[in-house]
C-alpha cells in the first residue's frame, strides 16, 4: 500500500486543529469564560527626562482582571505544548545543520572565488526579490485603498482595545532599541565575539560567518590536515539530516495542536471583519509575489512549478503554523537539497543568509501596511516621495528583520518613522493592524521560505549546482540495525 505524501498528512492536520478549536468554542462549556487571575491595584515609579533632568514620579496602575474562555484555557494547557516541542525539536537542530552544512558546502568548493561568486548572487537576486515584493505591495495598497473610509468608531474600538496592550507597547519598545543601537550595529553584530555564546542564542549572521570563516581556513590548509574536520561535518550534516526526517513524522500532530491554539486566541471577530479589506490585500499580494517566484522557476530553473511546489510544501505549511523562517529552516533545508535537487554547498549558504536577510513577504507587508496607517490617519500625508523612502526604508528593515513570529510589525515602526509619521499615532497605527497580524503573519512567512527555496534554486542553476533529486526516508537503513 502507498503510503500518504507528508504534505497530505501535515494538511489534514491543520484542517482538523482548526475544525478542533471551532468546534469546542462553539460548545456552551468550551465558550464560557473563567478567570484566570486578578492583578491589584497598585503604584509604581516612573522616571522622565524633563528639561535635561530626571523626574520621578507615582503612577496608579489600576486592578485587572485575566479573563479568557474555557477552550482557550484548556488547549493552551493540553494542546499548545506538543506543537512548543516540535518546535522546540526544530530549533534545536537548526544550529548545528548550519555549521555542518555550511562548513561543508565551503570546504568542498575547492576554490575561494567560487565562494564570492556565490555570495554575490545570493545577494542581487534577495535584494531584487525585495523590491519586487515592496513594489507588488505598494500597487496594491493604493489601487484598493483599504483604509480609505474606515468608520471613525471602529478606530476609536481599535484604539481602545489594542493601543495600550502589552503586545503593541512590546512592539514600539523593541523598534525603539533597534533604532537607538546604530546605523552599523547591523554590521557589527554580524561579527561574533564569543562563538560558544552565537551557538547558545542562535544568531544566525554570527553563526554563518563563523562557517565561512572555518571553510575558508580549511581551503587554505594543506587537505590531509583539512579532511578529517571535513569528515566529521560532513557526518554531522548526515545526523542532522536524518534527525529532521524523524522530527517530520510528528509535524501532522504539531500542526494540528499549532492551529488550534491560533485559532482560539482570535479574541474579536468583529474587528477581524472590519480589516478584512486590508487582509485581502496582503493576501492578494502574497500570491503575487508566488506566481513571480514560479515564474522564475519555470522561466530561468525549467521545473515545473507545480513539482517545485509539490516538493516544497511541507516547508510551507510548517511556515504557516509556526510563523518562524528560523523554526522552518531545517525543513526547508532538507527539502531543497534532497526532494528539489540543490547542492548541499549551496543551499548550506544560500537558505541561512535567507531565513535572516530575505523577508520578501515581511517586506512586501510593511508597504502595504505603512501605507494602510496613513491612508487611515494621515491620508494628506501620502506623496510620491513618501512611497519612495518606503521603498527604501522596507528594503534595508527586511536585512535586520529577525526570523521569528512578528518582527515584521517591529520593523514597520521604523518604517513609519523614516517617513515623519507623528509618534504619538504610532500606538493607534500598530493597533489598526495588531488584531489581524498574526494570520497575516503566517501568510508572509510562507511567502520568506518560498522565496528563499526559489533563490537556492536559482542560484544552484546558475552554478551548475542543481541536479536531480535523490530523496531519503528515516527508515533506509533501519532493516541493517533493527
């Protein structure tokens, strides 16, 4: 009998994990509500600079009461876990598939031009696939113009739900520490101080640069000192490999459990259906900017872009229920090198520098995004200069955009910013989108690893590098040790 395709089996998983959390919110027991706590009144200090000094002050913060319902209370308690360790899984193997895989693909090019001429491409095709994400975006948002005529009530609703959460306060905080850190703190943290430490937190930049400063050494050494450090990579990257095969048999369940836990944090329906025109379209285009990914696979690769995606979707949907580029990334991997065809010293290069620098779908967001607040709050204030600075400003925030769930929403305050957007609106801004971000949030992080599949595809092409897949399974030699 034939077995399933994974992709099927990871597909059946969200749609059940989604039909899960609908069906047991829709049931008197799973809708009611119960408290999960009650936070005092109480008073704290607060400290501003006025006139060049530091004025303390008491602020009242009032009694709150932690309310949410049932379903939520038990899938965040029952469900939510397993789809944390899959996760959990994922990330604990994506250091260690990078250094092997990365140090390995370096060594085995034999020749540091190579190297440069790899990065080269790597670099003009992710900045050109940005441009074209943020421009796809910004036609889109001013042919429809979604924030045109919102009602005057639901932004004030907007405003009072979502203005003084912690979640946007979170978001203005961490924009306001990347912008105060420097306009080269970018290029320098790329430069690791203590690699043990760039393992530990999982900084990528850090971590492939310490590859390709270990490959190239490696090159520039006699090959009878080099090849038993090569050997023991190469074997790593064959552990690693076969340890992402096996964590796969699980994603079915980790989706399901995943999905429903998104599914029941969506708190307001109502305010989800007043920002559908802005969600449709991010949507919209989204699926612009996938049909110029396939056409380019069609174009410049000759695949088929209905294989191309076939072998990719696993990718996708694990992109879609964990809004990490990062958590996705050794899927990715495997699915580029061993069901699409791409050479291991490539894909090694190309996906890592992706997942951390390529944000095609964060970038084409923040257009529309940016654009949707003015047209909302500042509708005088949209030009064509405007539109321009956002073109740029989106293409540099994409480089420092981090490969984790809503640090697009993070960048876009820069964004706002860089055109002279009033900082006291910035909360109402971010609240106009807050609601709805992380559906979109998943949707644009499909379109990042797609983008990033594509542009190892290409590359791969251009050197000679793409050849025919060889795929493997978790159980090949399990008949010889079982």
């Amino acid at each position: 009998m034939k077995k399933m395709a994974l992709h099927w089996k990871i597909l059946i998983g969200m749609v059940l994990g989604i039909l899960f959390s609908f069906i047991l919110l829709s049931t008197s027991w799973g809708s009611e509500t119960v408290v999960l706590k009650e936070i005092p009144a109480s008073q704290e200090i607060v400290q501003e600079i006025v006139n060049g000094e530091v004025v303390s002050s008491v602020k009242q913060v009032d009694a709150k009461i932690v309310k949410t319902t049932r379903a939520e209370y038990f899938i965040s308690r029952w469900i939510k876990p397993f789809g944390t360790i899959f996760i959990n899984l994922l990330k604990l193997i994506a250091v260690p598939l990078i250094l092997a895989s990365l140090i390995k693909g370096v060594s085995d090019l034999k020749d540091i031009a190579k190297i440069k001429k790899m990065g080269l491409r790597t670099i003009s095709i992710y900045v050109v696939t940005t441009l074209v994400a943020i421009i796809i975006g910004l036609g889109i948002v001013n042919v429809i113009k979604p924030g045109a005529g919102m009602p005057q009530e639901t932004i004030e609703k907007i405003k009072e739900k979502y203005a003084t959460s912690d979640g946007v306060s979170d978001k203005l905080n961490k924009a306001a520490a990347q912008k105060d850190a420097g306009p080269l703190q970018a290029l320098v943290d790329i430069f690791p101080k203590n690699i043990f430490q760039s393992l530990g937190d999982a900084k990528m930049l850090q971590i492939i640069f310490f590859a390709l400063f270990v490959g190239i050494c490696l090159l520039l050494i006699p090959e009878k000192q080099a090849k038993p450090m090569i050997d023991i990579f190469d074997s790593l990257n064959e552990v690693v490999m076969k340890m992402v095969d096996l964590i796969m048999l699980f994603a079915p369940y980790a989706v399901f459990a995943l999905l429903a836990n998104v599914i029941v944090a969506f708190d307001d329906p109502e305010i989800l259906m007043k920002l559908l025109s802005y969600g449709l379209c991010v949507v919209a285009g989204l699926i612009l900017m996938i049909v110029f990914y396939l056409t380019l696979v069609s174009v410049y690769a000759k695949k088929s872009p209905f294989w191309f995606l076939k072998q990719i979707s696993p990718a996708q949907l694990l992109a879609f229920s964990t809004s990490s580029s990062a958590a996705t990334l050794p899927v990715t991997m495997e699915r580029v090198e061993e069901h699409v065809g791409v050479d291991k010293e490539v894909s090694g290069f190309v996906l890592p520098v992706g997942a951390t620098v390529n944000m095609d779908g964060t970038s084409l967001y923040q257009a529309i995004a940016a654009v949707f607040i003015m047209q909302v709050l500042t509708p005088n204030a949209i030009t064509i200069e405007v539109q321009l600075i956002i073109v740029f400003t989106a293409l540099l925030a994409s480089i420092g955009s981090a490969a984790v769930p809503s640090a697009g929403m993070v960048m876009l305050v820069i964004v706002l910013e860089s055109v002279g957007f009033d900082p006291a609106l910035l909360p109402i801004g971010l609240a106009l989108i807050f609601a709805i971000d992380r559906p979109l949030d998943m949707c644009r992080t499909v379109v990042n690893v797609t983008g990033d599949a594509t542009v190892s595809m290409l590359v791969a092409k251009s050197l000679g590098k793409l050849h025919d897949p060889k795929p493997k399974n978790w159980d090949d030699n399990y008949e010889a040790v079982k």
